[in-house]
C-alpha cells in the first residue's frame, strides 16, 4: 500500500512520513507549494512538480491556515479515491476561531464565553459590559499570533479603534485565569494519545509553545478526555490537536488544530506520538480497503447471480488453474462435488453433476 502526506514540510510532518514507513511499503512527502489544482472542465486534476499526481491508498494533508482553500478543495477531490483521516470542511472550521466557537456550541462542548459584534459601536457597547481583563483575537492565526489582552475598558478600546483601522475583525472573549496555562491534547480516532499541560512566563498570557511555554506531560480525567476527542469529532477530524483551559467551571475547549506541532507534546511525554498516527492511518487505510472490497464483491456477485459474467485473472499453482473465491461462492461447488469438465481451446466450462 501508499501513503503520502501532504504538508509545508515541517518536522512533525517529516516524523510522521518516517513513522508511516514502518506500516506502508511506500510513502512519499509532497510538499503542499508543489501543488497545482485544476477544477475547469468535468473533471478535476490535481499536478505535483508539473505531473498529475499518483494514487494513494492513504492521504494525511495537513498545514496553516494560509492553505485551508487549497486543502479543503485537495480533500474534496480525494476523499472517495483513498483514505484521508480529516474531513474537507475541517480545514475551513479549525482555521477560523469563529467557526470553530459555532461547531463547539453546536455540539455543546463547553467553551469560554465568546462574542462577536456587527458593528463598532455594537463592540464599545458590549465592552463597557464585560468584566475585565478580557481576551480579544482574530479569527485566523496559529501559535499565540492575534490573542490581545486587554485589562480594562480603555486598554479594550484601543485595540478596537486599531483594529477599526486595519479593516480587521475580531472575536471577543472572556478571559479565563488559569495561571497563565492550558492543556494541548491530541486526539487520534476516539482516543486521547498524549497530553501535556503548557505554562507561560509570569508576563505571558499565551501559552504555546512557540511563545515560549514550558511544557509537561499531564494525565486528563476521562471527562476531559471524551471533551476532547467530542470536539475534534466536532471540527471533522480525526487526527487533531485540541486545547482547553481548567477552569472552575470545568474543562473549557480554547480551540482546534488539525495541523498539530509534535515536537513539543513528544519531548514532554516521553510518546512516540507520530507512530500513533502512522499505526492508525495504516489500521483505517486496511478498513477503508476491505469495505470498498467488500462492496466491489457484493455488486459482482449481484451481477454474475443476474446471469452476468465474470471477467478477472487466474492463479496457478504450478501448471494448475486455480478459480477465484468468489466464483466458488457463487456456484455453491464443494470438493466432496462431483463435476463434469469441458475443455476446448481457450475455453473450460464446469458443471455440478448430481448423482442422486
């Protein structure tokens, strides 16, 4: 079988390709700035490096937020043809912090208090409402980048009037104190794989990695375990990153990532998080297989018991022809059967003989 995964080329994505090499006979890494997308005409055709791009039993595409066009419409065009663990609209919905806020309310999976308003005015307004501090943050970005922390009305009024500047829009939040901290889990199909608490610097409210967190590894209950694992279902995909806040009221899911950074949640918990995913792309590649064999089978007996025919090639076992299963199954021949036999060139014919 093949596999491939899709990606920028990140050291997580190069883990995962090395990880997935024990599971699939071949695998290759295509970076997603060789991709080229024709959607003209009646059918679709996807190149890499200028060739049309070879099939795969297995398809794991991932990557930022700047490529969620090009990996929904990618998802969209393969999903059918081979096995990819992330849905289409996964990459619009972990992408955009609002949409993300819509399907976790939708799904009623707890989250922070989260606002949006249709005009300037509308935001002062609900801003001279809120208890402060409070979090204000774009809908796109990765890492920390776009979170503002604002500790009063005036402070939450300047970053509105720039805001109003740069055409920007933004979500508002309540701020959740958590001792500057949160809790990355990973989710792989219905199971938490690995999990790490990160804590911020004393003058960081962000706690990411990449903003120079610490991170440790960290033991969830099982509620906060099905939290997660419910909101990666929410978001669409199967392999995500999914971050929550420990709250007084609970566990509070932050938001999704469908392109999750291993580094930092490996070093923490000493787990081999990549071959988790490998072993589980390569378990549901087998799945996706035998259901499409399944069913390729069942339409051929349908049509071969409605007086088709079978067109297929034979096995031998020396100079011995041996006959497919399924017209085995078809015929209902046993070996304790006694069978007439016709041979002419290019032609052999069997026939149940029954001798009672």
């Amino acid at each position: 079988m093949k596999a491939a995964v899709i990606s920028q080329g990140s050291e997580s994505s190069k883990w995962v390709a090395d990880a997935l090499r024990k599971y699939f006979d071949k695998v290759e890494e295509i970076n997603l700035k060789g991709l080229e997308i024709n959607i003209s005409g009646n059918h679709a055709e996807i190149l890499y490096l200028g060739k049309k791009l070879e099939n795969f039993d297995c398809i794991y595409a991932k990557g930022s937020f700047r490529y969620s066009q090009v990996l929904r419409t990618l998802t969209t065009i393969l999903k059918d043809d081979c096995y990819m663990p992330i849905t289409a609209e996964a990459f619009t919905v972990a992408h955009d912090k609002l949409l993300t806020h819509l399907m976790l309310q939708q799904y009623k999976i707890p989250m922070p208090k989260t606002y949006i308003s249709t005009t300037i005015p509308a935001a002062r307004e609900l801003l001279s409402s809120m208890n402060y501090p409070i979090i204000m943050k774009f809908p796109q970005g990765t890492q920390g980048k776009g979170v503002m922390f604002a500790d009063s009305y005036s402070s939450a009024s300047s970053i509105l009037d720039a805001l109003s500047a740069l055409k920007q829009s933004f979500i508002i939040q309540e701020f959740v104190d958590t001792d500057n901290s949160d809790v990355r889990a990973i989710v792989v199909g219905d199971k938490v794989v690995a999990a790490m608490v990160r804590r911020g610097s004393s003058n960081e409210k962000r706690a990411n990695i990449h903003a120079g967190a610490i991170g440790e590894s960290y033991d969830l209950d099982q509620n906060t375990k099905d939290i997660a694992v419910k909101a990666a279902k929410a978001t669409g995909a199967e392999i995500c990153g999914v971050d929550i806040l420990e709250s007084i009221r609970g566990p509070l899911v932050l938001e999704t990532n469908v392109s999750p950074g291993l580094q930092g949640i490996t070093k923490a918990t000493k787990i081999d998080v990549a071959d988790k995913i490998a072993r589980y792309l390569y378990k549901e590649t087998v799945n996706k297989k035998n259901k499409q064999q399944k069913i390729e089978t069942k339409n051929v007996m349908s049509e071969v018991n409605n007086g088709g025919e079978l067109i297929t090639s034979l096995d031998y076992r020396g100079t011995r022809i041996l006959l497919p299963e399924i017209a085995t199954l078809i015929s209902k021949i046993t070996s304790q059967d006694q069978v007439e036999i016709n041979v002419k060139k290019g032609i052999i014919t069997l026939k149940k003989i029954d001798i009672n």
